[in-house]
C-alpha cells in the first residue's frame, strides 16, 4: 500500500482501502471488475432544488441494480406524486404563457388585487407573476412567510420588485428581457421618427379642421447626432436602426462592451459628453437610486439648444417638473414620452398636455408578437426557477449559463460538502469570520466563474451552525450578515483544461480546530477536495494527503504511523455492524504521524467512538456529518 507524503504537491500518492485506483478513462470491463469502487456505481444527479428557489443541492446516488430497476420499470412507479406548485398571475397574461404555466402547477389569474389582497394570496403561493402595474414590496415577501420562491416580472424593469427584500427572503426574481427587445426599440424608433416630423400635432390639427403646413415643419434625422444612453438590448438595436436612418450615434454606459459598440459603428462617450453634444436623446437606462431624476435642471442646463427627447424606458429617471422648465425655455425642443412617474399620469399634468411632447400610454412592449414572447419567456423562466433551474435572466443571482451550471454539477457538491466539513472542524469560542478558498485550475481566469462555487460553500459553512436557510440568491447577503469574510484565490496547474476545477481548498483563519491535524503549517484549518468520475473526493486535511469519496459521514483519525492501524479501526467498526465505504491513510514521514480518513454509511454510536479513541496509537479523532 502506498501513502502520500503530502497534499501540497501534484505528485502526491493517495490509496484506498478497497481497491487500486481506477484508470482515468475506464472502460465497461473495468467498470464491472472493480465493482467495488462506489464513485464507478452510480451516476451523479445533481441539481438545484425548487424547494425554495434554488435553496439546496441534492445528490442522488443509483446502483447498477437501481440503474437497472428505473429502465426497466420497478414496483414504485406508482408512488403519489408532490403537489403541483401554486402559480399567482397578478396582471394580465398572454394565454401561450399561462398555458405553459398550468401544464406545470395550479395557476390563480387574479388581477387588480389590493396590497391587502394579494399579500394574502401570496402566503399560498409558490410563484408570483407580475408585470409593472404590481408592487412587490418588502411587506409582500413577509406576508409569503418564505413560501415564496420566485417572482416573475414579464418584462424587463424591475425597479416595482424589492430585489433586497427578495434576496432577504432567499426569493428568485427573473424577468423577460429579451421578447419585447425589438418591440421596445421600434417604439423608440417611431417617437423619434414622429416627433422629428410633428406626426402627432399634425394628426390632431387636421382632425380639428385645421391645415397648418407652415407650422409644423419638422427636421430630417439624415446626419444628426443620437445620444443612447444604456446600451443595453433595447439601447443597441436602436443604435442599430438609427444608425439606418443615417444618424451619427453616440453612446453613454459604464458597463457597456467597447468592441460591441464598435461593431455597429457607436462610439461610448462619457455622461456630459453625450447628453451636450446630441441633437436627440434616447433613453434605455434602468431606474436605479442612481439614476432616479439624473435627468434634472442641471442636466437639462448641459444640452445644446433645441435637443429632442425620447424615453421608452423608466419614467423616474426623469424630473418631469425640470423638463416642462427646459421644454417652456427651448433647452428641449420636444420630447416623446411612453412612460411616467405616475402611471397613468393626472389629466392636468402639464407635461402631458405640453403642445411639444408626444405621449404614448406604455405601449414599447405592446405588440402582438412582444406580448406573446414576453409571456412564453416569463413562464418558462418562472417554471424553470421552480424546478430547480437556473435561469439565465435571474436578477438577484448570478446569472450562469445551462452548460456552465451543468460542467460544474459535481464541484457544486464538492464546493458545499467541503464548506461542511470545513466549519465542524473549527471550535473555540471566537467563531468562524476569516474563510479563504482557492481554486486549482488549468484554465485561464476569466474562464472559471466561481460564483456558484463560493454561494455553495457559503451555504455548507453556515447551515450547520445556524438556523439560516441559505441559497444562491442570498449567499452572499447572509455572509455579510454574518459577518463572514471570504476571500478567494485562483492558482493555475497543469492539468486538463477539460475539467473547470482540479481541486477547491477551504482555509478558515484565527479559529481554534476541534482536530489538529486539520491545521495546515500556516495555522489555518484546511481541507481540500476534488471531483473524481463525477464524484466528491476529500484529498487533503491539514498538511496530509487522504483520498476518501464524500459520501455518508467521515472519521478522522490523527495517529501514530504503524502497523495494523486499519485493522483495529475496521474491527471496532465491523463489530458495530457500521459499513466502511472508504478507508485512506496519508502521511508526511514514515513511522510518524499520520491521517486515516474513513468514509462510513451509519453514524456509529457513542460508545464506538471512544472504543476507536481508546486505541493507543490514535492521538485524536473526529466524526464528522457530509
């Protein structure tokens, strides 16, 4: 049997108890003959719960007798299935989207629902579908009482979401930003179009028995400057169909991509330079505490004279009082307006009846093909939440492709088991406040997204010792609550690029350790782990290389390195009837000190514990729950 010297190095030999180390590529042959390795019996099923959005992964484990039993059919097929999730549409909904919807759970189309109302409704369900007429405000997600898992806003805007109050409550929010994109910047389009050639005014002058050629003499697009600001999806296909029409676009937006911008011909510019040097302005900013009224008498006072105005966005970003000041002294113009502060504004409102603005009630998704892709995209969204996926359009989580959140389904498990693992370790009266991870991998840095990574071993290290439920959406937020500080390190290896993650290692400063030999020469518990043939593996405590699947529950033995270990450990288990399922020892010099790390199915009693702690050579031992 050969042992590691150390977990330090990429050279380190590890053994099992149970057999020789599988090849990397087995074969079926191989698979049968080494039957007794568990990580090369069962396939790994990992996925992100529904029962409460994202809220915990599950590892479910299959033996070739199960593997058989599920394809060719088993006594259990007839076992009740769960309840369908409880669906709440609060506005109005296109029927291919509410379709969708009951073909997955029990859908309440209730609408025009007071706060009072649908707070109660709330607290029976699972799922709430909004557009931007509903507020969902903090006391909505106290009176879900933590049902509540995900909030729908068919739409792009979320800014009638409480996104801190959702992540609070561990609530996913997803939105629909992509079917009324084109829709959206159409209808920014036709403002411009029609408040540069006075379509409106015209309209209405000649349904009053008026013809007033002369007044309504308008300007030509052909060589005018447009300033996008937010050159998001509605922001770029604008730039896109008015760079068409022959305008020069300009663009303003911190985070947007300079090589996008560059390949539709746009040029980023900064705030002032934008709005100062555009003949039109066309809003697609999110409403955001900074951007609420960033549109003010200041702002206004930094325009050329004669600027045009369109917003197909958020109606709060806008000083509705400022701009009637600048339109009265001809800073503006005109403006084309589709949305308000107020939705619907009040009759008087002298913006609206300002004879230079154009206003539409809303309509920038009000197409047939917007609204039915809107409700299709949102159901879909909210249905996958709820099943347990990841959306892709999710806002108070990080956003993680399907075939990234699939490649990193093993070290999900990994990722929490060690964070696990890692916080029973630690004791002392101080707590857990300093964690450090660092990721071992062959592939560049901006090719491994670790955000799941760390949310899942934020979760594993508080859950054990808290009565917090943590998830993907509120990792992070209860971290900070907490008061936990977690950094992280990438450190490239040579390895296969194939693979995301060699190896994922998870240091918790400043705390004493319930098992020294967790403490690594840096006196930091440390622990380390890496995925094998889809499964968790534990291959490193402290400064001793082990090799031991993360399955059931674990023993660390910290022992004098001798003879005949195993089989006084394996006995005093074997004679408690508690099954073994793996055994690794490792060591850092021969006939010193060493780990043996042992994977175990039961939880063995009270008294099998301190038989194992009596063995003379055992300095210290520790059982741990996976």
């Amino acid at each position: 049997m050969a042992f590691s010297s150390s977990c330090s190095t990429l050279k380190a030999v590890n053994s099992r108890w149970t057999s020789p180390s599988p090849s990397p590529v087995p074969k079926l042959a191989t698979l049968r003959r080494h039957s007794l390795l568990p990580e090369l019996r069962y396939t790994l099923n990992v996925k992100l719960t529904a029962t409460n959005a994202l809220r915990t992964v599950e590892q479910t484990t299959l033996t070739e007798d199960e593997k058989l039993s599920s394809t060719y059919g088993s006594d259990q097929d007839d076992v009740a299935p769960l309840p369908k999730p409880r669906i709440l549409v609060a506005e109005k909904l296109g029927e291919a989207g509410v379709s969708l919807l009951r073909e997955f759970g029990d859908v309440d189309c209730s609408y025009e629902l007071s706060p009072e109302d649908l707070k109660k409704k709330v607290a029976e369900s699972d799922a709430l579908i909004v557009r931007s007429g509903t507020k969902v405000t903090r006391e909505v997600f106290e009176a879900a009482k933590g049902r509540l898992k995900v909030v729908g806003r068919a739409g792009v805007g979320i800014d009638n979401v409480d996104l801190q109050a959702a992540t609070e409550y561990g609530c996913l929010v997803v939105n629909a930003p992509t079917a009324n994109t084109v829709a959206a910047a159409e209808h920014g389009i036709a403002l411009l179009a029609s408040m540069a050639r006075n379509v409106a005014q015209a309209d209405a002058s000649i349904k009053a028995g008026k013809w007033e050629r002369s007044k309504y003499v308008g300007v030509s697009l052909v060589g005018k400057t447009l300033a996008v600001m937010g050159f998001g999806k509605v922001g770029t296909e604008v730039a896109r169909r008015a760079k068409g029409l022959g305008m020069n676009v300009i663009s303003h937006d911190p985070y947007a991509p300079a090589d996008r911008a560059r390949a539709l011909g746009v040029e980023l510019v900064s705030f002032d330079q934008a709005i100062s040097t555009a003949d039109f302005i066309s809003l697609h900013m999110p409403l955001t505490p900074a951007t609420k009224k960033v549109f003010n008498d200041e702002t206004f006072s930094k325009m050329k004279k004669g600027v045009r105005l369109i917003n197909v966005a958020r109606g709060g970003v806008i000083d509705e009082d400022a701009l009637v000041r600048a339109l009265d002294s001809g800073v503006v113009a005109q403006a084309a307006l589709d949305v308000f502060c107020q939705e619907p504004p009040s009759k008087d409102s002298r913006l609206i009846q300002h004879e230079n603005v154009t206003v539409t009630p809303h309509l920038g998704a009000s197409t047939k093909e917007a609204q039915e892709g809107v409700a299709i995209e949102i159901a879909e969204a909210v249905a996958g939440a709820l099943r347990g996926e990841l959306s892709a359009t999710a806002v108070n989580a990080p956003m993680v492709a399907p075939e990234v959140l699939s490649e990193l389904a093993p070290y999900i498990v990994l990722a929490e088991k060690l964070g696990r693992l890692a916080v029973q370790l630690a004791s002392g009266g101080k707590g857990v406040q300093s964690i450090k991870v660092v990721y071992r991998s062959a592939r560049d840095r901006d090719d491994l997204d670790t955000r799941l990574l760390r949310a899942m071993i934020t979760k594993g290290i508080i859950e054990p010792i808290s009565d917090s439920y943590v998830n993907l959406v509120n990792a992070d937020f209860i971290a900070k609550q907490k008061g936990l500080r977690i950094s992280e390190e990438r450190t490239v290896v040579e390895s296969s690029p194939e693979y995301p993650v060699d190896s994922i290692q998870v240091q918790i400063s400043n705390v004493e350790s319930s098992f020294a030999g967790a403490v690594s020469d840096a006196g930091a518990i440390s622990i380390e782990g890496k995925v094998k043939y889809g499964v968790p593996h534990l291959t490193c405590v402290g400064s001793f290389g082990v090799d031991v699947s993360l399955e059931g529950n674990l023993i660390l033995c910290r022992q004098v390195d001798q003879p005949g270990m195993i089989g006084q450990v394996g006995n005093i288990l074997g004679e408690q009837n508690v099954n073994v399922s793996f055994m690794s020892v490792g060591r850092t010099v021969v006939r010193k000190q060493a780990i043996m790390a042992i994977g175990v199915d039961e939880e063995p009693d009270k008294k099998t514990l301190e038989r194992i702690g009596g063995v003379s050579a055992i300095e210290e031992f520790v059982f741990l729950k996976l």
